[in-house]
C-alpha cells in the first residue's frame, strides 16, 4: 500500500499534483482520467515513462474499472480531483457537470469505501479519502469578511451546486459510515499547463496573438488567487497529516478583480515581447455572464495553524512565472487550442 490513486490526474490541478507526488513522495502514482476536453496528457509528458506513474483511461463514474483498479492497485489513498470545472461551460451544458461531479463522486465514495471496508489494521487506518472541492460552494461575498470552514453553503451557478452536492456527499459517507474522507475547498488556481478557457491562461494566449481580451461586466469581480504548485503541495500536507472529517480551506491570500489580473498580464507581456502599442488596448469589456459572483475569498488560517502549510508564491512572481512558461511553451497552447475549443465566449445561456 506504496499507491496514491489520483482522479483527474490529466487536468491543470491533477497533472500538477501528480508530478509533485513522484518529486516530493516516495509514492506509486496511478492517474485515472476519462480525457475529457480539458484532460491533456501533454501536461505529463515529463513523467509518462516514469517507474513509478501508471495511467487508466476510464470515468469515475464505472464503478466496475475503478474497483478493478483499488483491488488491483491497492491505495493508500485517493486524491478526487476529476471534475467538470467551469463555470461558463456549467451554464451552458449544466447535465455534464451532475454526471461527473454528482453521479461520478458518489460512484467512487461507493468504490473506495467496499475497498476500504475490505482493509484491516494499520492498512484501514492510515487509508484516507481527499475530495478536492472550490470555495465557490459558498456563493458570493460582499466588499469585506473572508469564508471559513463555518461558512454556510449557497452556491450560484450550476458548477457550484454540483461540487456542492459532491461535498454534501463525502460528508455524509464520514458520518454514515465513518469513511474516513476529508475536503479541501481550494481558491482560484493559475500557473502553468491551465487550459486556456479559464481568464489566466485566456488573456495571456491573447495578448501573444494580439487578440481582443474580453472581460466580464466592468472587471470588478474578485478572486482569491492560488498559485497551482503551491495547491499540489498543500494538498500532499492533506492527504498525509489531514484529520478525518475536517474541512480545509486552501487560498493564496492574494485577492484581484479580473480587471487588475488583465492589466498585470498586458503589463508582463509589454516587457517581455514588447509590441508597437500597449496590450491594454485590448481589453474589451462584454456582457457579463449569468449569476456571476462578485467576490470570493478565503481563510487559510486553518491550513497554516494544523499543517503548517504556508504558499511559496505571491501573486506577482507566480503570475510572472506563469506568463513566462506561456511564452516559452507557445506549441502546448497551439495544440490544445487544435480542438473543440477556439477561446470563443461560453456561459451565454440566460436562465429563465
């Protein structure tokens, strides 16, 4: 019981946490991943011939490969990232994100724990269950105050409800049957191989182009920025020294509005491939999207004070670094953007 199972090992968390697994830990790695659009296995490149890294192709929701895989792999662990992500897709194809995120959650809490049930000893002991949530779970704040791990749950679009849902789940599978999971609700994450529909990504592979860069409603809208390395890290401090049950919050403390990570980004871009006028000139403000929550934030003091986990990076190197690894990795945004996916405008669809 060497294994950590990661589900959505393919993805910009998933794929990040994995390589940070077989650096950091003395661990076997087995990535599941159905290879949805936003799953890459360009993203493992470095590590695909790797001793101790397997990959499945499957979805989380067959139970039948996933049981195949902890009887024949035996984990000690598994870390549950797979998950339909974002928000403007959830808008316009919300059914794609209750099957994996609602259905497929409760198809692996089912699966993990026949296997952990199965287990005896310091083997059922030391197995623990990571579901890997997003603070968008509890809706929208105001100008001030931060969430907590008190803060109550009111999701506002249907990406929320759904990792609403799949935490809903994990609890009750910790208080029915004592399974021993725990949540991370992490903040908005950026940095290097994240799929370029989501703003980071999106602006800087504009601003290279010298493409219009839209920008929601007056670009007021704030988040907590989390550097995507750091997250793999704090989530390995999670799954080794996290108590059963609990709750933690995983943020960057680094709030911007969208508007003010746009101008960063053109500002980055002037000085590294400089261009005969500022990037700004760009920016296009558009028609705000549906349900769009003004502010997230969140208290990490947890993470700090019980795992002292503390982020490595602040905003303005992390955001540099990850413009950097854009520019010099210009082939990878060219054959993700080779798909279905173009960097049109999504989450259009108007609710009733």
């Amino acid at each position: 019981m060497n294994t950590v199972l990661v589900t959505g090992g393919a993805g910009f968390i998933g794929s990040t946490l994995v390589k940070t697994l077989l650096a950091e830990a003395d661990v076997n790695v087995v990535n599941l991943d159905a290879l949805t659009y936003a799953g890459n296995l360009d993203s493992l490149r470095e590590v695909a011939d790797h001793a101790r890294y397997r990959f499945v192709r499957a979805d989380i929701a067959d139970g039948r490969v996933v049981r195949s895989i902890l009887e024949t792999c035996r984990p000690r662990g598994v870390v549950h990232l797979a998950a339909e992500t974002h928000v403007d897709r959830s808008i316009d194809a919300p059914g794609g994100f209750v099957h994996t995120n609602v259905v497929g959650t409760y198809a692996l809490l089912d699966e993990c724990h026949r296997y952990w049930r199965k287990l005896s000893g310091v083997e059922a002991d030391r197995f623990r269950f990571v579901h890997v949530s997003t603070d968008e779970v509890f809706g929208s704040l105001g100008s001030d105050g931060r969430f907590s791990e008190q803060s109550p749950y009111r999701p506002n679009s249907p990406y929320a409800a759904s990792k609403a849902s799949a935490d809903m789940l994990v609890r009750a599978w910790v208080n029915t049957y004592e399974f021993p999971a725990i949540t991370a609700n992490c903040s908005n994450n950026y940095g290097p191989y994240q799929f370029p529909e989501k703003l980071v990504p999106l602006m800087i592979l504009g601003g290279i182009a010298g493409q219009r860069l839209p920008v929601y409603g007056n670009g007021q809208n704030v988040r907590d920025w989390l550097f995507v390395q750091d997250h793999a890290r704090a989530l390995l401090r999670v799954l080794d020294c996290g108590e059963v049950g609990r709750q933690y919050l995983i943020g960057g403390e680094a709030e911007h509005s969208n508007i003010d990570v746009v101008r960063r980004i053109c500002a980055l871009l002037d000085e590294m491939v400089p261009t005969d006028e500022p990037r700004e000139r760009l920016i296009d403000f558009v028609t705000d999207r549906p349900g769009h929550d003004l502010r997230y934030a969140v208290d990490p003091e947890r993470m700090h004070r019980e795992l002292g986990w503390q982020p490595l990076e602040n905003f303005d190197s992390g955001l540099r670094k990850t413009v950097a690894w854009y520019l010099s990795h210009q082939e990878w945004g060219n054959r993700v953007q080779s798909g279905a996916y173009r960097g049109e405008r999504l989450g259009l669809r108007v609710a009733v």
